[in-house]
C-alpha cells in the first residue's frame, strides 16, 4: 500500500509545474521517516473531531482505521446524534448512519458531502494523518527547525501539524487541523496503534 509514497520525492519536486511555489530541501530526517512508513500496512487512530462549516460547527469522537486500501471512518457527535459508519474503498463505500439508514456510495467524496453535509478529504486523509502527502498528486511542504512537517497543501487542502506525539521510536500528529474554504477539520488524537492487527474486518 505505501510503497509509492517514495514517490512523493519525485512528486514534490515536479510541483512548481503545477502552480506551486518550488519547496525547500526535505530535511534527511523526514525522508528517513517516509521510508519507515512505507511498509505500513495497517494503522489506527482513536481521537476528537471539531467539524466547522458555513452553515453549522460540532465535535464528537472518531475512529480510523486503514488496511491497505480499505478504510473504517466512524464518527460519534454529542449523545450520539449525528452519528456515522463509512466503510470501503475509493471507489466504493458503505455509509450505515446512526439513525439505521444505510447508502452505497459510488462517489465517496461527493456522495458523503451531499449525505451529511460535510466530508473528508477520503483520498488524502490516510496518508496526511501520518504527516504525509498523497504520492499521487503534487505537494508544497513546509518543515520546522527541528525537520518535523508543521504544513502541507494538496489537493485544495491545507493542513497544519499542531503537535506530534512519540509512539515507541516514530513521531505521529497529535493535533492536526484540515481545512478548505467553507470547511475546517480540527483532530486531536488520543491513541494510535500502528499495524493494527483484528481478526476479519477492521472495527
């Protein structure tokens, strides 16, 4: 699954073609890094989510977990209204709402807005909360003094690493905070557990 993420070396690179501003030299501390994590299978993450939009703004709950291509997003809002299951792929997710509807959504990204009102970024989420771009598209990352990534634009997205926290020898996004106009998504995170491992599904 994030083999191709040595790719983003290349990517990165390419993306003052794309209008982006020419980024400046990764330090050697972050390619170490996005070299470990390419063979990562498997990970999840247990945090608070502060959901802001133009028309309405509410925290809750998440979990997220990724196997591979395969994505577990559920979200729990105060009480528990509001509450959602998104299970799937790219191409194909489940949504299970806690009011007992269910939709098959053959767009996520489109469909989940349009469900709910607001959505993720699906395709770059599994890859910025590792603190790491999409390889898939062109990135501009900014670096602080100490080589940690403190700023990444992609996709029409801005992220910001608030904070890390250490998880055995690797540093991983504490805060976090996504945002596009019109949406701002704020994380905090309170466990991560890296190759995450559960018999069948992940939960």
């Amino acid at each position: 699954m994030m083999r191709a993420i040595v790719l983003v070396l290349v990517v990165v690179t390419a993306a003052g073609c794309a209008g982006l501003r020419e980024p400046a030299p990764m330090p050697g501390e972050w390619q170490d890094r996005a070299m470990r994590l390419q063979t990562l299978d498997q990970w999840n993450v247990r945090g608070r989510l502060a959901v802001k939009t133009d028309v309405d703004a509410f925290n809750g709950s998440m979990v997220w977990t990724q196997a591979d291509s395969f994505v577990s997003f559920a979200f729990r809002g105060p009480l528990g209204v509001g509450g959602f299951r998104l299970v799937g792929n790219d191409q194909r997710m489940v949504l299970d709402m806690s009011n007992g509807d269910e939709w098959e959504l053959t767009s996520p990204q489109v469909e989940l807005r349009q469900r709910i009102g607001w959505s993720v970024p699906l395709t770059g989420m599994r890859f910025w909360m590792l603190a790491l771009p999409d390889p898939a598209t062109p990135a501009d990352l900014d670096f602080d003094d100490a080589g940690f990534l403190r700023r990444l634009e992609q996709q029409g997205w801005v992220v910001t690493f608030d904070s890390y926290k250490q998880l055995q020898s690797e540093w991983l996004p504490h805060k976090l905070v996504v945002e596009q106009a019109g949406v701002r998504l704020r994380l905090a995170v309170d466990r991560w557990r890296l190759d995450y491992v559960t018999a069948g599904s992940p939960p």
